[in-house]
C-alpha cells in the first residue's frame, strides 16, 4: 500500500501499489495504478463539477440577500432576522464549496506525487536491485564466471537500442559478458560498441526489411486448450517444427469462430539476414520497422486457413514473436481485416509499441530475464495491458546451455502462466476472462502451419574502380 501526503494536506492518501500475489508481481490492468489514477481523476473531476454547482447556488443566494436589503428596517422577522439567515446561507454553501475544492486539489496532487513516487522508485529497483548475486541463483551466474547477472530493470536503464544492435552482431554469450562488465564498471554498455564491427558494411543489405512468402505446409486436428501456459506450449510445438514457421488455429467457439495466430521466438544459428525470417534481423524488422513483412504474411495466413473478415483473432508470441504478435494489433492494415482481440506475450521487449484501443494484452516477463528490457522502455500501465513480473529465481538446469540466462527460457514462462491462471488478482481474472471469452473452454481445433521465408539480400554493388591520373614523368613520354 502506497502513501501519499501532498503538501496543504490534511492527511494522507492510500494508493495500492503493484499487486503482489505469491512470486508474481503485478501492473496494469483494473487493478493498476493507472487505473486507480484515472479513478482519482474522475473523483476529482465530480468533486470540481459538485463545487461549480455550488458556485451557481452561492451566487443566487448572495442575489437573495442583496433582494432583501431594502427590508433590513421592517420588522426583525421579516428585516434583519431574514438578512442573517440568507447571509449565513451564503456562507456555509461558501465553506462547503471551498472544502471540495481544496479536496480536488488535494487529489489532484496525490496524483501527481504519486506518479513521481513511483518512477524514482522504479529508478531505484533497477538501480539498487538490478543485480542479481550469485548466494541467490547459484550456478547461474558461475555459468560465465561472473559475479553478477543483469536483470530487467538494469537492460531498462543501460540497454537501449545500442544493446539491441549488439544483440545482432554477436553471439548472446559475447553480448552477456560486454553488457555484464560495462554494467560493473557503471558505463552505458560502450563495451558492446567494438561487437558491432561483425556486420558493419553489410548491415545495410541484411537488416532492411525485404518481401516474405508463405507456403502452407499441413493442416491437422488437435486437441486445444486457451489457457495462457497451454498457448505458450504452442509456441515451442512451432518453433520445433522448423525454422520460419508460424501457426494459425482455428477454434469453434460456438456462435463464431475464432482464430490463434503463435509465432516462435528468435530462431539463432543460422546466417543473419539470411532467409529465416524470425532470425537475428528479424529483431530489427520488429522493433524498427513494426514487422511490417511479417505482419502481411500474417494475413495472409489467416486468409489461407480459412479466416473470414472481421473474425476475431488471438495472438501469441515468445521473445521476438512478442515483438511481431503486439505490431499486428497496432497494424491499421491488419486491424481494418481482422477483429485483433488479445496479445499474450512472454519475455519480448513491447513497451514502445502502442496497440490499438480495444485490444487487451497480457505480458510475462521474469525479474531475471533482460531480454524485455532491451528496448529500454518498461510496458505501460495501462487499463487494457497487464505485465506479470515473475519474481522467483530460476537457475540453469545441469546439464543445460546457459544461453542468455535462464530468466528467458520459455518452460519458466509456461510455468508462470500457470500461476496467472489460478490467481485471484483482479487485473488477471480480468484479463484472462477476455481470453476465454474470445476461444472458449477449448476442445477439437485445427492447426495450419505455414513457412515463411525472407527473399535473399541483393548482392552488393561494385563501383568500377577509375584509372588512377597518369604520373607526371608518363605525361613528358607521352609527348
């Protein structure tokens, strides 16, 4: 419970900070501060509204009065007794309208202190609790022999679009150690800058965007579940189905049909730029260029398994799929197509992408995992998006790859979102009712998977090399 005493005032007010329900912590939503905030606002707004009113009354009385002047010498229950009795009418519609709006004001400040409150305490759990030590995970930071691991907060504050840019040009082992030392040593990651030198002079060709087909690949039966951890199974169910695939589930809801569009997260290994769509660069196509090529594969798809116009849509993405899956609900394109409905994100860096009203959103994200905070932007609280922090250390499995960090692995996701679904917090039994609302209790569905692939970068241009000037000796023989 957050509190507040702006100044002049006569006494605190109680906000609810982020909710807290067992090693989640929760923002957004009904139960958000923005929320609450808008709520105050509107109070306030009623209180102002009330005291306009008592304006008007104060004034009219005051007339009154003024109207029995002329009598204050008759009689003193028609003169003077009258005069005192409206003039005090006067006063108390006076006192009243002052308390209200002095109490606007005070809300009004609440608001405002609360805000500053709350972004110098985020500065603060990033700056103070951004590092995670190794008594508390264990092996997960000895997985580099390092001290410390950066975790959200931290990749919020020095990260940004350079760290990003790192991100493309390396390995994420070679990325996590830059970003590691230049966190310890206090600079803003300017460590990654030499990192980038692996794809300086092709950069141009392999990270602009360029045409992606679609081929369908098979269509089959499955039993469906539209529980948030049962979406984030399909998304590993189609990222190990083979590079560049996506999949569109069509879901009999009853009256209408409803369809599931899951897209996997960054498929590495492979030649950045290369045809793989959801590579490396596919990163830079989400975040720099709104998945525009994506997104028309994307209709296309659902165009493909069958989707009819203005038929509702869910869409679900791990990592960067997260990135694609929030820029089709900001996709004007997209949405004059389809009735975009609900996003289910998990650790995917969406705080800059605004989707359009009437879209819910439901992000996960692990305390551990930095990868959400390397746009540098932390998601909004705001009514129709609700962003879960999963506060419980997680540690490599023995035996498994460190990658970049075990705070990202998808399995702790699904886990995550088992505890969303069995929460009684009141932005998550909000957000997750829409959910079902839109796919139903699940049953017999069918799947189409489609591959996509990026067209080949054009090969670079060659200027023909001009003859050097002849030398000064050359031009005496010439004669």
């Amino acid at each position: 419970m957050a509190e507040v005493t702006p100044s002049g005032s006569g006494g605190p007010i109680q906000l609810t900070g982020p909710a807290v329900d067992g090693g989640m912590e929760i923002r957004g939503g009904v139960g958000g501060i923005s929320f609450q905030l808008e709520e105050l606002i509107g109070g306030a707004e009623k209180l102002d509204a009330a005291a306009e009113e008592l304006a008007a009354v104060e004034v009219e009385v005051r007339r009154i009065w003024e109207d029995l002047c002329p009598y204050q010498d008759e009689a003193r229950p028609t003169g003077t007794a009258a005069l005192i009795g409206v003039g005090e009418a006067q006063w108390s519609v006076q006192a009243v309208r002052a308390e209200l709006q002095g109490i606007s004001n005070q809300v009004r400040a609440s608001k405002r202190d609360y805000e500053t409150a709350e972004a110098w305490a985020g500065f603060a759990r990033g700056m103070g609790g951004g590092l995670t030590s190794t008594e508390t995970l264990g092996r997960q930071a000895g997985d580099l022999g390092l001290g410390f691991v950066p975790n959200r907060e931290v990749a919020e504050l020095v990260a940004g679009p350079l760290a990003m840019a790192a991100l493309l040009a390396v390995s994420p082992e070679r990325f996590w150690v830059a970003l590691a030392a230049d966190v310890a040593a206090g600079r803003h990651i300017a460590s990654a800058v030499p990192l980038l030198a692996g794809v300086s002079g092709r950069s141009n060709r392999i990270l602009q965007p360029r045409p992606v087909t679609l081929e369908k690949k098979e269509t089959l039966p499955i039993e469906f579940d539209g529980s948030p951890a049962a979406l984030l199974a399909r998304a590993q169910i189609i990222d190990e189905r083979g590079e560049g695939y996506i999949e569109v589930v069509e879901v009999d809801n009853g009256e209408r049909k409803a369809y599931v569009v899951v897209i996997p997260g960054t498929q590495a290994g492979g030649e950045i730029g290369g045809v793989n769509p959801f590579d490396e660069a596919g990163i830079v196509e989400g975040l720099g260029h709104s998945s525009a090529e994506i997104n028309a594969a994307v209709l296309r798809a659902l165009q493909d398994a069958g989707a009819e116009r203005g038929a509702p849509v869910v869409a679900v993405g791990y990592s960067q799929g997260g990135i694609h899956a929030m820029n089709l609900a900001a996709d004007e394109g997209f949405l004059n197509q389809y009735d975009m409905e609900y996003v289910l994100t998990a650790g995917s860096p969406v705080g800059g992408i605004v989707p359009q009203v009437g879209v819910t959103a439901l992000h996960l994200e692990h305390r551990q995992d930095w990868v959400p905070g390397a746009d540098g932007t932390p998601n909004p609280d705001a009514r129709n998006r609700v962003t879960v922090t999963l506060n419980s250390p997680v540690t490599t499995p023995e035996g498994g790859e460190f990658g970049i960090g075990p705070g990202h692995r998808l399995s702790n996701y699904q886990a995550g979102a088992r505890q969303v679904a069995v929460s009684d917090d009141p932005s998550l039994v909000a957000s997750t009712a829409v959910l079902s609302g839109v796919l139903g209790a699940g049953g017999t569905a069918t799947a189409t998977r489609f591959a996509l692939t990026r067209s080949k970068p054009p090969e670079p241009v060659t200027k023909p090399t001009p003859d050097p000037p002849p030398r000064p000796a050359e031009i005496g023989r010439a004669r």
